[in-house]
C-alpha cells in the first residue's frame, strides 16, 4: 500500500459519520433518487453521480459544505488516480467554498492536507505522470500551507524525476513568467509569480540548466 493510499484510507476514516441534508437541492439538475443516493453511503454512490455533484458549486445544494465533507474522500481519491474527469482546479475551488482551509475540525483538514502531502511527494518521485507537477502544484496553490513549503518538497528531492518536472514545468510556464503575469486556481485569482520565479531562478536553476535549451529562456526570465 502506497502512502498516497493510507492517507486517503485516514481521510475516509476522518469523515466516515458527516451527514448532508439533501432535502433542499436543483430539482433542475438532479432527481430525488440522485438526492437519495447522495445522502446515502458515499462509497455506494455511481462514480458519474459523484462527478456530476463534485462539479457542481454551492448553488445546488442547501447543505453543500457538509455534503462536499461528505464526498472529499472519494473526490480525493478519484483526483489523485486521475479518474475524476473533473478539472482539478474547480476542485480545489469547491473545496474553498466549502469552507475546507477555514472552517472544517482541525482533524478534517489535517487529513485532507496529508493526502496532498503524498500525492506531492508521489508526483515528484516519478516521470512522466498523467497529472504533472504543474498540475498539482497549481492545486496545492490553494490550499492552507504556503506555495514555498511545496517548493520546499521539491528541493528536497534527489536529481532525476524531480529534475525533469521542473524542465517540463518551465516550459509550460516559461512565458508567463517572462510576462511577470502567473496566476492558478479556477478563476485565475492566485499569483504565484514572484514566488515560482524566485525559485526557477535560484533553487530550480540546476535542474532546468541539465536541458541545454532552456538556458537560454531562463536568461529571458532573470533579465525581464
């Protein structure tokens, strides 16, 4: 069993006694046996229900903070194994509405956030990945713990995998940072500009320089 899969494991335990009260909810977008099934045991949900209401923001649920607590852990899990089909940036934007990083126990959050935790550490271990470090970097953004404690993970991290994420990350980020314009999470409203390009320009800089073209672009960047 991965790390990825006992955090999950603690983070379905964590949540396992919420309740959601469905009585109130768009009658417009779901049927009462969708309600009835979504108040019901999460693991017995139709994987397409349980996309369908991780789509969807607070205006289609009366209890939708208690109803997302409810199905975190199967969100997480369908998320982190790249089977949600689900945008992981509107994830992370329900998961803020839903009061995830202010208002859920101590305990809930903690749980959530070592979920993360593997799921980084896992990403940055291998190469390539179906969801890559961009990817789940731009989630992470959102959350509790400051973007330079994610970077600081990835510092930690021995050549090889590591090296080639951040190349790739680079290049697909490469011309926003020379634009000095970075922004993530699903309304674009997080910059994390001065931050990835501190570190593209100092503790990154090794591992992006092993791709003999991008050095060029890194002097763009430094010098803009």
């Amino acid at each position: 069993m991965t790390a990825v899969d006992v955090a999950l494991l603690r983070l379905a335990d964590v949540l396992a006694g919420v309740e959601a009260d469905l009585g109130d909810y768009c009658g417009f977008c779901y049927a009462e046996e969708d309600a009835v099934l979504l108040a019901g045991p999460v693991d017995a949900i139709p994987r397409d229900l349980l996309s369908r209401a991780a789509f969807e923001g607070p205006d289609h649920w009366g209890d939708y903070v208690n109803l997302y607590r409810k199905l975190t852990p199967r969100i997480m899990a369908l998320l982190v194994h790249d089977e949600l089909h689900v945008h992981d940036e509107l994830i992370a934007s329900h998961l803020v509405e839903a009061g995830c990083w202010t208002t859920w126990a101590d305990d809930e959050r903690d749980a959530v956030l070592a979920v993360c935790r593997a799921w980084w550490s896992d990403t940055l271990a291998s190469y390539p990945r179906t969801l890559d470090a961009s990817v789940v970097l731009s989630f992470l953004a959102t959350t509790s713990v400051p973007l330079t404690q994610w970077l600081d993970v990835w510092n930690a991290q021995p050549p090889g995998p590591a090296d080639l994420h951040a190349q790739e990350l680079f290049r697909w980020w490469w011309d926003e940072l020379l634009n000095g314009e970075l922004t993530v999470g699903w309304s674009g409203t997080i910059d994390i500009t001065a931050d990835i390009k501190r570190w593209v320009l100092t503790d990154a800089r090794p591992r992006i320089s092993g791709d003999p073209e991008l050095v060029e672009f890194l002097e763009m960047v430094e010098n803009a």
